[in-house]
C-alpha cells in the first residue's frame, strides 16, 4: 500500500514527539507499506512567527508572510527526516517546492493547481521514505506560497490523491470522529466508516477534527482519508465515498452549536424582493446566514427568522436595520443549534418524527427548524442544548451502535 | 552607489534589533543609494537548530542539516523585509535560490559556484531594496545548501562581486580592525584601511571580524570591503586592494596568538625525507602546522622545532611519535606568538631590527622567528605575550597614528 501520513502540530509538538512519530512512520514502513509523511510546524512555532510579524506591521505583506510562516514546516521535516536515517531507514526531505507542489499566488491561502509527483514518485519508488513539509508550495513566479490554517491537511489530501495512494491518515491528538461531543455525553461512541457528505455536515458543525477544505479535496479526489491520534493505537475514523460504506445507520451523529444567534423581523416592508435584499446585502458583509425561516404574518405583511454566528450579530444587526428601517427587530443569542447528520436519512421517511417526540416528550420546544437530504437542524432555547444531544443521542439508538 | 549590506546575527538578535537595521538600511536608502541587504539568522537561532539535529542523531544527514539550517536566514530576511515595507519603502526578501546563489552539493559547507544576477538586478532597478537570507544557495539538483560558518559574510561578498557593488558593508558588534587588541593595548588604534593580505595575515592570527574565506573571495572579486559595527555610526575598516591604500604604514598592526604549542625534536633519524615525512604525515591529519624551524645538531643529525595550535598539540604528539620513535621530542605549550603585520614592509629594510631591539631592551627572549613578505611572527614566553604588544604596538608609532 501506498500510505500518506500527516502529523500535526501536537503531533510534532516537541522533540520527544516527533521521536514518537519517527517510530510510527518506520512501523508503517516494516508493514510493508511505501510511505509519504507530511509534517505540521511544531506547536506554537507559526504563531511566534505571526507575532514576530505583526511586531513590525499590522498587514505585513503576504508574500513575506509566506517565506516566514514556511520556516516551520521545513524544520519539521527536516528533524523527522534526520530521526529517521538515525534509526537506519532511508528517508529523505523535500520542501513544498521539491515535493513539486504548485500553487496559485494568492499568498496566505493560496490554492494548489497542480503537483509534479516525478521527484515523490522517484523516492518512492526507490523504497525511501519521503517527509514532505506541509502547508506550502511555490507559485508559477517561484515564490513561497502558503494554504492557510489547514493547510497541512490540504497538501497531505492533495498530495495523496496527486500519488493515488491507497490511503491518506490525518494524525491529531483526538481518536476521531464521535456520534457526539463525548463530552456532552459520555457513552458517544467513535464512528469507524463516515461519508464525505456527513463529516462535512460534523464539521461544519463545529466537529474540529477536519477542516471542511479538506474533506472536499478528499471526495473531489476520492482519497480515502483517516483521521486518528498519534498519542495511541486506537484505530480511527475512515472518510470515504459512501459505496464503502456498508451499513448506512440512519443517524450517524449528533452536533451541538451553542455560537448561534437569531434575528427575527416581523411585520416587514411589503415590498418585492425585500428578502432577498436583506440576504444578499448579508452576503455581501461575508456574514453566514445558516438557516432561514419566513412566514406570513399579520396584513400581508411577512416574518422572517435566520440564525447567525454569535459572534456576527452585532455587524448583522446593522446591516439589517439599514437595509429595512420600519421592520420590529427582534435578537436572540441564547438558543442552541442541533443537528443529526445520516446519510441513511436519503432512504428513511419518519426520521424527524423520531426527534420531534422524543424532545416534545422531555418538554423541549423547537423554535426553528431545517432539513437537508441528510440532516436535521433544530434550534431549541440555549439551557437545553446538551440535553437534547443526549435524548437524540439515545433516541437514535448511538449509544450501542457497535 | 549600489550598496551590499551583511547584518550578521547579533545584529538582528531580536525584534528591536531588527528594527534598527531597518532603520539604519532605510537611511542608507534615503542618500540615494541601491541597496542590497543579506541578513544571518537571529543570534542563537543556528545553535538551536543544531542541538535539535543531535537531538536525533550525532552525524544528521549534511543535505537534511541544509534545509534545517537555512531556515533562520529566512525568517529574518521575511521580518526585515515587512519592517521595511511598514515603513514605507519598496523592499522583497528572497531566499538564496531566489537571489540566484548556485552553489556546489558539499552540503554544510557549499562553496558558491554561480550567482544570476537577473532576479537581483530587476528588483534594483525597480529601486526595490532586496534583502536576501545569507547563508545559503541551491545545488544544481534543487536541493538547499548551506556555506558553513561564517557563510552569510561569504553571500554577501559573492553577491556584491557579481553585481558589480560599489560597497560590501560587513556589520557586526565591533568597530573595526584595530591594530592591536584594544583590551590589551587601550591606545589601540582603528585601522581606517588595510589591504586584503594585511587583513589574511591578521585573520589567522585570531582577529575574530571577519573569516579568511570572504576576504579572499573579497580579493579575488576586488570588492572592497567595509567591516563596522550595526550599534553605533562610527565609520569602520576598508579592506581594499594594496594600490587604494596611500600612506602605507610599514607596520599596520600587532597581533597576540596564545593558543600555539611548540614541539621540538632533537637528534631525529639521520634518514633523507624525514622532516618531509612527519610534516606530510602532520597535513594528512589535517594538524595545522605554523611556524618551522630547522637546524642542525650534533653529530650531523637535525632538530626541529614547529608550532601547532595548543588544542591539536595530543594529537601532533602521537603523529611524530609514530614517524620518529628515536627522537627526542620536547613539549612546550606557554608559548606566544606575536606578529607584525604591514604591507609597508616589502619596501622597507631592517623592520625586523626594530622589534628585536625593542624587544631585547625589555629581556624578552625572542625563541623563533619566521617572516614572510608582509610578516613577522616572533614567539616568546607566554607570560612576556601581552608585554611584547604593548612594547611592539610603541616602537611602530601605532599608538598615534591619525
């Protein structure tokens, strides 16, 4: 098997750690396997650099940013590359631009175009083991570009799907990804199998495991990709296509938002194509409408609901109050967002029934509510968020699932 | 005037530092000149990076050692670039394969074979004030290199001889050369110009400015070389081809080496090519032998007397052992060499006679002698080492030059 590895910077954390990562890496290689290893800065290492930046400018030039900010990666891959020779395996490091990784030149967060895989594919195939330092590349110019938060994921993904490896494991200090927060609810259990489509519903969520850049490349690429923890054995979760998936439980997890908040307009201007102004001009301000809810109210005129991140609010409400003058505003920032994601969801009717009762049964009213193919989002009064993951939780039968 | 400038690691030993710099590069812009600045890593940033390596291992991989040790360069070249850039002025940092710096693949100690210039020279052009990482350059393979200590000296003259520089400013934390070592003598005088042989000869005799390699790729370029210091503005040493200089001095300097030991062999084998044999034997061990002296004994068999330096001096006593088992060797390691360094003596008679007679009105015993076109080195006692200067650095008139 062809394997690509990416620790990150926990992983790499300290000296120690990435002697832990070197003895993963050659016990992956004993196996039998060819193996690229994309490495993450050490821990805390990009943030000095961005403080050491903005010690000299607010806006510090992109471009240098980006010659800055790749300093780490290479010392990571470096290290690794050394810790490994010493233990007597062949091993070799390349920068972004060695490992031939193109990209755009919008520096800070750039976009890889395209990998030249002849130099991986030739120590590869030479039995090496190649440690590539991520979140960078070159642009067309020769500059140094980088991928932004993420971007070690997004080069490890990229580079995975670029070698047609068979599988690409994305190393953090969690084991994967939960049905739920277990620390919500404890008896969460971990998913072994998901689809591209669920986890990008989790993380959109806010399950921090993965960033959504990542897992889309992986579905545009059909990588299949793991995410699992460098601290233990434990084996992790499988991000694939949903053909390899088995069985589809209904439900697969259930995510809990507590940074919502919900402006409410009643008795709007009766004026075609108020809405759309109002979203648009959000749209406009890059603030993130989630889920929306309009009705008809009192002579004619039209009520809408829509939530925003808590922290947009404020920006939201003054763009709403200049955009429709005479409307009643309402805010509401203590509500909770929950959501249960399935593909399973596609071929089952009744699934909200399900989540309906069981919350009307505990008394938990629900203020908002939207569905997708295959998830359910409900807005319920901040107090029971957790409480509500726990009833979903069990009501969708998560808590034995294997 | 097209300026390099080199500001080496104490200089840009923290954020305030490099401020300085900036300023200082920002100035030197402000009077109309092209400006091309090579900076060192941070004070201390080198040295971290390489215990991290033996961290690993003790002999890491020379090519892994390149692209972990290049990265200092580069981050302070991105910092000053950003200062400068907050401050209004046009600059861009370029790493050394972007500065053009083709060097051979001797990996930790590269000697640079080619720089294009084309990079450098659009960016001066466009009166952009280009700051390059020091340091290092790119092998033919497109792997990073690394020049050895001092190598960010050795950027800088190469760049300024290939760009044709008017000024090659070296910055360190002193002044200048002096002649003599103001700690041992305070009526030391800084040296306003001095020819690249007077420079050689005081560099391996321990005067720490600047390293032999780039004063004699200064001279083989003819760039004219300014060492002073990043801390104040006092106007420092030019190295400079013999004919810039007008009033040659015949002394331009003394220089104290303690750290030499003597080995002595008396009555060694009446045997033809035996002086040949532990000298090359000595070379092959890479042993630094200085001064040679070569008479003969008793009984028609020779002595010979020759310095090494005082940390090699076990290892040049098992060497000579070896070659000669019957000789009898003597050991003497409070030795001090003292020498007089000046162009001015190759057309000037009886120099040496001065300082014998200085020394000898003193009854300090002078043990060996050797003299060169442009030197004179004398050993005596190491307790007499200091005296000797003083002595020396008088009856030269060094102490009232200007």
């Amino acid at each position: 098997m062809l394997i690509v590895q990416k620790y990150g910077g926990t992983s790499v954390g300290d000296l120690e750690r990435i002697e832990n990562v070197a003895r993963r890496v050659a016990r992956t290689k004993d196996e039998g396997n060819d193996l690229i290893v994309v490495v993450s800065a050490m821990s805390g290492e990009t943030n000095k650099l961005i403080e050491y930046a903005h010690h000299f400018s607010k806006n510090p030039s992109p471009r240098e940013m980006d010659l800055l900010l790749s300093a780490g990666e290479r010392v990571t891959s470096a290290l690794l590359a050394i810790a490994l020779k010493e233990m007597g395996y062949d091993a070799i490091a390349l920068t972004g631009r060695q490992a031939g990784i193109v990209t755009d030149d919008v520096h800070t967060s750039a976009r890889i175009e395209n990998i030249h895989t002849e130099t991986m594919q030739n120590h590869v195939g030479a039995g090496r083991i190649v440690v590539v330092a991520g979140f960078q590349g070159i642009t067309d110019k020769g500059d140094v570009s980088t991928l932004g938060r993420g971007g070690s994921d997004l080069s490890a993904v990229a580079i995975a799907g670029a070698m047609d490896a068979d599988l690409c494991e994305i190393y953090t200090d969690v084991d994967g990804v939960y049905t739920t927060d277990p620390r919500i609810e404890r008896r969460a259990q971990k998913i072994d199998r998901i689809s591209y489509d669920e986890m990008l519903e989790f993380a959109s969520m806010g399950a921090k495991v993965l960033q959504n850049r990542s897992v889309e490349l992986a579905k545009k690429l059909n990588v299949n990709l793991v995410t699992r923890s460098s601290f233990n054995d434990n084996e992790g979760t499988l991000i694939t296509k949903e053909e390899n998936i088995m069985e589809q439980p209904i439900v697969s997890g259930v995510a809990l938002d507590k940074n919502q908040a919900r402006i409410t307009l009643r008795n709007i201007k009766d004026e075609p194509g108020i809405a759309a102004k109002i979203f648009s001009k959000l749209a406009d301000e890059n603030i993130n409408v989630d889920m929306i809810i309009q009705n008809v109210g009192q002579d004619g005129t039209a009520n809408i609901g829509f939530t925003v991140p808590e922290n947009e609010l404020e920006h939201a409400k003054r763009v709403v109050e200049e955009v429709d003058d005479t409307a009643v505003i309402e805010y509401e920032s203590n509500i909770a967002k929950v959501s249960l994601v399935g593909v399973g969801m596609k071929s089952h009717s009744g699934v909200a029934g399900t989540a309906f009762s069981a919350l009307a049964k505990e008394n938990i009213n629900i203020e908002m509510i939207s569905t997708s193919e295959i998830k359910i989002s409900m807005i319920v009064s901040e107090k029971y968020g957790e409480l509500a993951v726990r009833i979903l939780h069990e009501a969708y039968g998560l808590d034995n699932r294997s």
